[in-house]
C-alpha cells in the first residue's frame, strides 16, 4: 500500500512513463455500392482509458499502446465496434456498419465524460464518471459538471432540483432514453427516482435540442441511458451505499438472455433507499434531511429481428418522506408541544415501449414510442396545508427517416406525436384561508415535424427541423368554468457544426421552445414558508428564443487527448411566469411576465458562457478546469433585476488520477460558488432578516476506490470543509408565525458527510 502511495506520488511530481509502441490503423464503411469508403473523425480510444484518437479524412490513426488490449471505434452514424488487438499486432483495419436504429446517437460510456462527436454540443457522463463520486440519483451526478447547479430549493423536504444556463431545471427537458421523462409532479422529487447506479450514461445538451424530442427544451436536455440487457457486460452488479447522515441504500440489476440466439434478452433493476436516523447538526430544531424510504424496481426486455428491433420498460417507484422539527412523527400520537411538520408520498408507474422497422435495407425506417406515466402524491405542510395531486400522462411519436443521395449524405426524418397530460390538483392552507380545486385540467397537443440533416462534406454538417403543435388547455377549477386556452406552437431549430481542423470542431445553434406552466406542481417548496399566495392573472404558456455558439480544441500531451471547450448560449423570453418573492416578504406574487405593464415593456432573458479545460498531464491523471458566468434578469417595475437565488459566478476543479489496471482511484472535487443576490426580507424585524447578497463558499469532496476483480470497495467524503448555512429556516423557534420560511437556502446545511460503498461486479 505504501509502495503505491509513494509511486502515486513519483509519478505526479515527476511525469515518469515508459516508452510504449503505437497502433495505426484505418476505419471504413461499405458503401451500397460496395465500394470501400473512409471514415473521418470517428472516436478511436482504448477501452476504460483516457487514451484515443480521431480518425483523419483519409481514415487513419495512430494510438500509444497500453495495457488495455480493447479498442472502442464509434461514429454518429454507425454501430459502435469493439475490437481486442493482439500484443503482437501493430495495424489494423475496422469496417463499421450503418447504424440502422432509430435512437438518435448510440454511445460507447468512456472514463469521466467527453464532448459527443455530433452536431449538437452534447457532453457525455459515462459509467465510469458516474463512479467517480458515490452519485445516489440523478440530482447528485453533475458534481463534476460545472454547466447543472444542484439546489435545494428548502431546508425541510430534502428535495434537489436542477438549473442550466441559469434557468430553472423546468425549462430544461429531461427524458429517459429520448423519452420526456421529468415533468409535472415530478419536477419537485423526480431526480431523486432515478438511481445512479441504473444509469448506464447521462447526454447533456445545451440550448435548443432536435424538433424530434418535442418543443418543451428552451435551455437544454438532459438524456438518461439506463443499463441495457444485449450491451451491458454485466451479468450481476450490486451497490451498497451508506452514510454518517444515516443513510442507506442497495441496489441491484442483472442480465438475462432468452433462448440461445440472445434475440430476446431481459434484466431487473432493485434499488431501495432509507434515511433511518433524524439529526440537527445547526441546532434549529429541524432535522436537517428528512426521514425517508424509497423502493423502485423496473424490468426492462430489449428484443432484436432482422427487421424489427425493440426495447420495453416497466418501473414502479415509491417513495415516502417526513421531515419538520424533530419531535415531529407523522400518524403518531399527538406530542406535549405543538410540532410543526412535513410529509410526502409518492407512487409512480412508467410504461415505455419503442420499436423500430426497417425498410429498404438499411437506408429507411419507421420508428414507434408509446408510454404512459401514472404519479400520484399526497404531501402535508404545517398544520393546515394540504396538497393532493394525481397525473396520468400519455406521449406517442411515430417517425419515418431516410437516408438519400450519394455517400447517404442526406437524411430526413419526419413524423407526428401526441402528448396528453390530465392533472389533478386540491390545495388547501387553512391558515390563510386559501383553496383550490383543480379537477381534470388537461393539457392535450398533438403536433407533427420533420428535420433534415446534410453532410456538405466530412466536416461540415447542417441540420435543420420545424415543428407545429397544437396546444389544447381544458381547465376547470374550484374559480372557474371550462375554459380554452388554444396556441399553436411553431417550434423552428437549427443546427451547424464545422470540423475546422482535425482538432478544432466549431458549432452553432439558435431555435425557439415552449412549456406549459404549472404553479403547484412545480412549485410545492414554496408552501414550506407562512407567504400568502397571490395569482396575478392567469397561466399562460411560456415561450423563448435560445442562440448559441461553441468551440471545442483538442491537444495531445503525454496522458492522452486533452481538450478546451468554450460556449455562450443567450435565452430570450417572449413569454415567462415569475415566481416574485420580492414585491412582498409575506407574499408569493405570481404572473405573465410579457406585453406592457406601467408603461414599461416587460422582457426576460439570460447570458451563459462557460470555458472548461480538461488537461491530462500524465496517464491515468486527469484535471478539469472550469468556469461559467450566468447572468439572468427580469424586468420589473421597470428595471432589470437579477434572478435571485441563483450564483452568476461558479468555478470547478477536477482531479482524477488511477494506478495501472484501475487498481486504485482518486477524485477530488471542489466546487467554488460566488455571493447570489437573496430575496429581499428588510422589512422584517432585526432577528429574521437575510442579507441581501449572499457569502462565496467552497465544496470539497474526495473518493477513493480499491478494485478487485469481482469487487470494488470505495469510501469519501463530502463537505470536507465543513461549511453551513447558520439559520437556513427563518423563524425556525416559532414555524407557526407570520415570519416562518424554510425556502431562503443558499448554501448547504450539513456539515462533513462521510460514506463508504461496496460494488459487486460479475460479467
């Protein structure tokens, strides 16, 4: 153990390596014609390294050798090939096939993450950065992504929420799979039902995405690749996780073929989840995370014909919660003093089915999704506050694409698709006298669209799309009668990506997005506090432009490729609903930010750059560099206002490094956070006020992993310097008064978190 520390440490200092031999080669395709044509800037890389190449126009490539004998070659359009090389072996030639799925990219997951090779600027978390921090669910897989903020939008029910590009994670799509995933009920707790360790690889896009997904992406996607039954290795995997805040979480999936031909192939998914232990480490009388159990299962069968290929998915989550001030026990008997209280309960069921048809050989498609999301939630705030909702969500997309001309360098794919939401809502606050009955309020849009891609030449690729949709709103509350709110969206986006240099790729993007606004949904955090609830108007849907530009320049050095990206993205809002927390401190003012109103002419909008330098001075050694500026404002009273709660300054630090074979992996993290202007809370007395600009802070996280062949043990810790939010609950010694907040958090409210894991690995 000490020869490897000392050997680590030698290496850092010093850079010693050992002089390798090199592996050229030349990947193809086969043409319909049969001709034999090259294929350039496909991504050449050794299996599990940091170690690869692009291919040239001409096809060919150099790589150092290493210990690693498998080779990963992969392009957009073409199935992805893996290829062991014998030690004695210094060429090869690879031929890859045209992908003939219908899935927009197929993903080969590398170490950490990389920028995709597509036209959209798409960085990819694989398994192996999803394992560089002991990530429990979605919400806690970016910490290694300086573009997603993970908030806490309270300090009572424990949920995570993200932001990108300075917005809320609302205006982002989420999907599982090219499925809209994440939406409505589960925006308040619906990151933390997908386990990290399901997860297979995460795409994150930046600004408008593909017509092809639906109109509701204005900042960006999110696309979640769980683990596949006919490409993951593993036959057995299970993870043991626990930690000093009391938690503990198993989860388990395994691979089974059906028949001896493995056409037909299926796994099951577990994972369960239990904060055991209350604790109050700020000593304001509140736990600091909620008591919570969650189970969540899923089966899943990919099936594959000559023809006809598919993949359909069943999950069942259920997760429930309590939290408040620690003498709080819900369905328990009524405590001496008064406690005040916070419980949630939520079930969902997701069906997923996507089928695809060939026709014509490989050159035209059909292509088929259908799936039904059922989510029902019933969570108490206080003493009188009450929310009960129930969704039923149906999405259908049915897509025809076609590759045409010579060399394919043209593809169009088109299609239609229906999305159908029926939302129930009941709120009620008996303390301010205040109910709403939002019975059957459906959201039905059936829309059509078509996008066509065109390879001008190996390096330059332009792809174009149009949607129309039909937005159809049927509202009847506890106000009103049934009302119309009919809009059609027109959804135009573009695409251009310029392989300038073998090494410098430059892309560009600008296109419009809509979302549908759902105050309760979306907004339950906001009942932890004593704020009336003031609806100035009512729902409209929001609309935006998003622009966007993007440089990405790769370098060698002796630890592999390393790269420098550059981005800027401006989101402009036609149409936006404001939360206001600033026109009253008791008071939640909510309304169309758009048109005139006193005379001024309302807007919204958002600057997001970011530059972020991967370096990798040594093998096996790795350090991200990174930096973003979000600058968001809106327009009220006439002056443009900063967002609040929301840090336009944020840095990020990454270092990784593993001994030979992956024996041994270090991470650390750290996260450097600017002052975020605070809602304003001046006219409270002396005690419950907040700044008004808060304080930078730093999050320092660390990981080490010690692999065996079967089995691989890993412990860290997070917040290792230990910083806390003093009183993140205004009026915490009295919840029932007129002060009581619980949403002015802006930094974190525990302290060192320690943990330590067990992954059992059979392939």
């Amino acid at each position: 153990m000490r020869r490897i520390g000392v050997l680590g440490v030698l290496l850092c200092l010093f850079g010693w390596g050992v002089a390798q031999s090199t592996l050229t080669g030349k990947v193809l395709q086969i043409s319909e014609q049969g001709d034999t044509m090259a294929v350039a800037n496909a991504a050449v890389q050794w299996l599990h390294t940091g170690i690869g190449a692009h291919t040239s126009v001409d096809g060919k490539f150099t790589l150092d050798r290493t210990k690693t004998d498998t080779l990963v070659i992969s392009f957009p359009t073409f199935v992805p090939d893996t290829v062991v090389i014998p030690r004695g072996q210094n060429y090869i030639t690879v031929f890859l096939t045209t992908a003939h799925n219908l899935n927009e990219v197929s993903i080969v997951a590398r170490d950490g993450s990389y920028i995709s090779v597509q036209p959209i600027l798409t960085q990819i978390i694989g398994t192996e950065g999803l394992r560089r921090a002991a990530c429990c669910n979605l919400a806690e897989s970016f910490e290694s992504s300086v573009a997603i903020d993970s908030e806490f939008p309270d300090a009572v029910s424990g949920a995570r929420q993200i932001s990108m590009l300075g917005l809320a994670g609302t205006y982002s799509q989420i999907l599982l799979e090219n499925v809209p995933y994440i939406r409505l009920l589960s925006h308040q707790f619906g990151l933390g039902f997908v386990p990290g360790s399901w997860m297979e690889s995460i795409s994150l896009s930046k600004g408008t995405s593909s017509v092809v997904n639906g109109f509701e992406a204005i900042t960006g996607q999110i696309n979640i690749d769980y683990k596949k039954p006919e490409s993951n290795l593993e036959r057995f995997f299970m993870n043991f996780y626990a930690n000093s805040m009391g938690k503990g979480e198993l989860a388990m999936n395994t691979r089974i073929p059906v028949g001896k031909d493995e056409k037909v192939s299926t796994n099951f998914l577990v994972f369960l989840a239990d904060q055991f232990l209350k604790m109050d480490m700020n000593h304001d009388g509140f736990m600091d995370v909620p008591r919570s159990r969650q189970v969540n299962v899923m089966n899943r069968w990919d099936y594959k014909a000559p023809i006809v290929e598919g993949r359909t998915m069943i999950d069942f989550v259920w997760d429930n919660r309590f939290g408040g001030q620690m003498g709080f026990t819900p369905n328990g008997a009524m405590p001496a003093v008064l406690t005040y209280g916070f419980t949630a309960d939520n079930k969902r069921v997701d069906f997923i089915t996507k089928n695809g048809f060939l026709l014509n050989g490989e050159h035209e498609s059909i292509g088929t999704i259908v799936s039904y999301t059922g989510h029902w939630l019933t969570s108490s705030y206080g003493l009188g506050g009450f929310y009960d909702g129930s969704q039923h969500s149906v999405y259908a997309n049915a897509m025809y694409s076609n590759k045409f001309g010579a060399s394919e360098r043209h593809k169009l794919t088109a299609g239609g698709s229906l999305q159908f939401d029926c939302l129930n809502e009941l709120y009620e606050d008996r303390a301010d006298l205040f109910y709403l009955d939002r019975p059957h309020h459906h959201d039905l849009i059936p829309g059509v669209f078509a996008e066509y891609a065109y390879i001008i030449d190996p390096k330059l690729v332009v792809m174009a799309g149009m949607r129309l949709d039909y937005n159809m709103v049927r509202d009847k509350s506890h106000y009103s009668i049934w009302t119309n709110d009919n809009q059609l969206f027109w959804t135009p986006r573009v695409h251009v990506k310029w392989q300038a240099t073998k090494d410098l790729s430059l892309r560009a993007s600008a296109g419009k997005g809509y979302r549908n606004a759902h105050f309760f949904a979306e907004n339950q955090s906001l009942m932890l506090s004593s704020r009336t609830l003031h609806f100035d108007g009512p729902d409209k849907p929001e609309e935006a432009w998003n622009a966007g530009a993007s440089a990405v320049w790769q370098f060698n050095m002796p630890g592999g490729k390393a790269s420098l990206a550059v981005d800027y993205f401006y989101t402009y809002f036609v149409q936006q609903m404001i939360v206001d927390l600033d026109e009253n401190v008791h008071a939640v003012h909510y309304y169309a930010l758009n048109g005139e109103y006193n005379g001024y002419h309302n807007r919204s909008r958002s600057h997001s750059a970011q530059i972020e330098l991967t370096l990798k001075p040594l093998q096996r050694f790795e350090i991200l560099l990174a930096y973003r500026y979000n600058d968001v404002r809106y327009m009220r009273n006439g002056v443009m206002r900063q967002k609040d709660m929301m840090s336009p300054h944020k840095a990020l630090i990454n270092l990784n490094y593993s001994t030979p074979y992956d024996k041994w992996k270090f991470n650390i993290n750290c996260q450097v956070f600017g002052p975020m202007p605070l809602p304003n809370t001046q006219s409270n007395p002396e005690p419950y006020r907040r700044p008004d600009v808060s304080k930078p802070y730093c999050l320092l996280n660390a990981q080490i992993t010690k692999k065996f062949r079967r089995w691989e043990i890993y412990a860290g810790g997070e917040n290792l310097l230990n910083v806390k939010q003093k009183d993140p609950i205004v009026q915490a010694e009295n919840p029932f008064g007129e002060y009581f907040d619980a949403t002015m958090v802006y930094m974190p409210i525990t302290g060192i978190m320690g943990y330590v894991g067990v992954r059992v690995i059979l392939k």
